[in-house]
C-alpha cells in the first residue's frame, strides 16, 4: 500500500531466501504471495513505478501478513531522486559453479580490464540503523549493513568478472581502476541462483561533476541510460 493507506496493484515483490530469489506481482487488491518455501527466507522487497522501493527483513517472529507500505518519488528540476526499481541485477536458474558474473565498462561504452572487484558479505546479525532515508523500511539498496570480506579478483581483458563458492545474503560489489571513480553495487546471492548484475559503469576522475550551477551526484553503478542523479548543495 502506499503512505495514504490505498493499495497499489500489479506491484513488484522480490524474496529473497537461501535457495533463491523469487519474484511475485500484486493482484488489484495489493495481495501477493510465495507459496511452499523451503528455505530461510531473510527479506521482501516491493516496487512500483513512481515509487520508492521498499524492504522488510522475515523472521519467524515477523507477523502475517507481511505489509509493505511504499512512498511516492520526488523530482527537483533537471535532477531526479529515482526511485529504486529500475533494473539492477537478474538471478537465473544456476547449471554450474559460477553464483556471480558481470562486466566492468567505461561510462562511455568500452569494457575495463584489469579492474579490481572487492566483494564483501552482509553481516545480518549486525544490521545498523539507516541513516540515508527517514523512511522506516528503505529499499535493500538502501539499508545500512556492516560488511565482511568475501573474495578479490580482477576484470579479464573483456571487462568481465565471476565468483564462485560463495554463502547465501546480500552482497557488495566495488570496482576500482586507476584514473577512475570507483563504483558500487548491491545483490543478493542464492545457491540456486546465478546472479548476473547489469555492466558497472565507471566514470573518469577527469570528467566534472558540475552542471552551471547545479552540483548533482551522479549514482554510479549498473543503471542503463539515461543517467539518474540527485541533486544536493553546490560544492563551495
């Protein structure tokens, strides 16, 4: 439902368990569910177009049904707070030992190799307090985790990247080249999953972040075109 209590049909819920990540769409009442898990289940996230995405963390003392409360987007001028629910990564069916696959480019197009990828694993038990969104159930994106280290490897001379013997939970990603800003993404990883993030987009340190006199924060990571930004204070 949304803030004003009304329901929002069709929207898109995402589960996320240790054996995979399932995806459902609300009826035109605002219902969905997973029917017959067999594995922890950790979180659910909601979207919608014109929304920003939601998350709730499952327990067994989580209390059913679960309700999922989305707050509309915001816009300011030439820049724009996205919403979380354009697409950041895909799960597919896994068939061999590789759980995570993507690519590292330039912002302009070509691959980046040698690009070394840093990948760190979600602490659950250790969650913090959220300190980017006032709203009580920000988007997984948007949550506040402390991060172990997981594995380090390098981008191949196609820009592309793969992990393997990996545990269940939610992930990030970070990439870093020499004469670029480095870039950050988030997924989850499942056993029975492969998880193939969109390309991760850097942009040269050369490259300005200001627009006249508009200062906006470019969200790097794996987004398609157009680019989304955010506005905030001009730099003095």
């Amino acid at each position: 439902m949304d803030q004003s209590g009304a329901t929002i049909a069709d929207a898109t819920v995402t589960l996320f368990s240790d054996d995979r990540v399932r995806t459902s769409r609300a009826d035109h009442e605002g219902w969905f569910v997973f029917p017959g898990l067999t594995a922890p289940a950790h979180y659910i996230e909601a979207s919608s177009n014109g929304f920003f995405s939601s998350s709730i963390p499952l327990t067994d003392k989580t209390s059913r049904p679960v309700t999922v409360v989305l707050r509309v987007g915001e816009s300011n001028g030439q820049c724009l707070d996205i919403p979380d629910d354009f697409p950041r990564a895909i799960y597919e069916k896994r068939s061999g030992n590789v759980q995570l696959a993507g690519r590292v480019v330039d912002f302009s197009g070509p691959h980046l190799a040698g690009a070394t990828l840093t990948l760190r694993r979600a602490e659950f038990a250790t969650p913090l307090v959220d300190t980017q969104s006032m709203h009580p159930s920000p988007s997984m994106r948007r949550r506040q985790f402390n991060y172990s280290l997981a594995a380090i490897t390098t981008t191949n001379i196609k820009g592309e990247y793969q992990f393997t013997d990996l545990e269940p939970g939610w992930y990030s990603l970070e990439a870093a080249l020499e004469s670029y800003r480095g870039g950050t993404i988030h997924f989850w990883i499942a056993r029975d999953n492969l998880t193939k993030p969109a390309d991760m987009n850097l942009v040269l340190k050369s490259i300005p972040f200001i627009q006249g006199s508009t200062y906006c924060e470019t969200i790097l990571g794996p987004m398609p075109e157009p680019v989304y930004i955010r506005q905030t204070p001009a730099p003095q």
